[in-house]
C-alpha cells in the first residue's frame, strides 16, 4: 500500500526531476506511477498526482504514446499495463514476458506497443480496437537483456541490449533488417533521427555512437569530453543537433554538419 502524499509534495517530486514511477515518499519500492502536469495551464490533463496502482514488483519502464491518451508501464512483476490517462483506469493487462519489462515504445500509429525484457526477447502486443484477446509476436536474437526500444517515424524498430548490439527489425514481417556491433559495453539509449538516416546510441560508457541505418556502418564515435557514463541520447525534431546526458551532469550538442562536440554545458 502507498504512502498518502500531498499536492504539493507530488509536484515538488515531479518538478525536482524525479521519475514519474514509484511512490513519492522516500524508501518506498516503485510499485505505482505519479502522472503530473508539465504546465499548470494544461486543464485537460488529469488531477495532478493522480496514482494509477496495479504492479506488484517496482515499475521499471513507462511510455507514453503518441497521442498521449494512453500510458503503458512494465516492471520486475513481468507484466505490461496499459492505462488511460484521463482516468488512470487500466484498460489492458498483458502477460507473456518470462523476466522483469525493462523497455517499452509505442508504434507511430498506436496499433502496437513494443516491450523488452531480461528474458532476451522483445514482445509486439497488437492493440488495435476490436482485438478480441492482445496478440503479441516475439523478436528473438538477441543474447542479452534488452535495455532500450524506439520506434522510427515509419515504423521501423530498434532494440539496444546487454549483449553490447543494436538490432533494426521490421515489426510487420517480425524480420531483422541489421545488426549494429561497435559498442563495448550494454547499450542504454537509442535514438532515430527524424529522417530515419541516422541512429544514435548511448552505451554504458562514455562514447555516443551514430550510424547509417542503411549500411550499418558507424559513421561515428562522439567521446571527447564526456566524462561520465553516457545515460541517453536525442535529436532534436529537425534532426540537426544530437543531444547526450551524462552522469557527470552534463549535456553535449553535436551538430549533424560536424564531427565534434561542442562545449559542455552544466
């Protein structure tokens, strides 16, 4: 059962950068979420604080997807809920997974939501209205957790694991279109430029990898001045700047158009 916290206390939570999982009073496993407001300006948007509650084991991974109605949440209980967010109603229990969720990622369409688990597979669940039961089919090849997931613009899905590579799959054939190999360590975050051209990823080192998604080929190996562990990686929605975050507590911006990074900002 979870501890009773105040408004103000939940947005004090949210606004200090703390995850939107697990209860907000210290020494507490993470078994629930906390869906908070960016912007008190959003009316819309559920009561702040709202606590949807189900999982049984902490809460390793949420998403949202694209139009934001809905929330998807996997953990250490193997299971997979899919919340409405308005309401914080559960709409769909998925079960299947043999290890801890790790990883989830909504489709561009919202007709399938893609997670991953220790159990070194990685699920398609198919949640088109008038399903009568939640299909699912499994990706296997990978040899190691599955750490990461993102879907492309188009539908493309890559996966990053333990076993230190990055596989691109076309979920609708369940076929494996290239395997990338270069990291040295798991791979934590990856991340689709907005042309699909490129994608970046974030091993538990301190380089950020980009690649051609169409040769494979690492074009190349973005290290200088990291100084910590490399925890995710992002473009921007023009796709020109590739950002990474460290544990140094530092962001970099590498520009598309050069090949070094430029001075760290705090």
């Amino acid at each position: 059962m979870a501890r009773c916290c105040s408004q103000a206390q939940r947005m004090a939570a949210c606004m200090a950068g703390r995850p939107g999982v697990g209860s907000c009073c210290g020494g507490w496993v993470a078994t629930q979420m906390v869906l908070c407001p960016v912007s008190c300006h959003l009316s819309s948007f559920p009561d702040p604080g709202l606590v949807p509650a189900g999982h049984q084991r902490s809460v390793e991974t949420v998403s949202f997807s694209p139009d934001s109605r809905q929330l998807a949440s996997g953990g250490w209980d193997k299971r997979v809920m899919l919340w409405e967010v308005q309401s914080g109603q559960m709409l769909r229990l998925l079960v299947g997974h043999q290890d801890s969720v790790q990883s989830s990622d909504f489709s561009p369409t919202v007709n399938c939501l893609a997670t991953g688990s220790w159990d070194s597979t990685i699920r398609i669940w198919d949640l088109r209205t008038g399903t009568p039961a939640v299909s699912h089919q499994a990706l296997e090849g990978h040899s190691g957790n599955i750490s990461c997931l993102c879907y492309s613009a188009s539908g493309l899905l890559a996966s990053g694991s333990w076993d230190k590579t990055i596989h691109i799959w076309k979920p609708t054939t369940s076929s494996l279109l290239i395997q990338l190999k270069g990291h040295v360590t798991w791979v934590k975050s990856i991340a689709f430029s907005p042309d699909e051209l490129w994608l970046a990823s974030a091993g538990y080192s301190r380089m950020v990898k980009v690649w051609d998604c169409n040769t494979g080929k690492c074009l190349e190996t973005l290290k200088q001045g990291v100084l910590d562990v490399a925890h995710t990686c992002a473009f921007t929605p023009d796709g020109k700047i590739l950002v990474s975050g460290a544990a140094d507590q530092t962001r970099r911006r590498i520009s598309r158009t050069t090949k070094s990074p430029s001075d760290p900002q705090t």
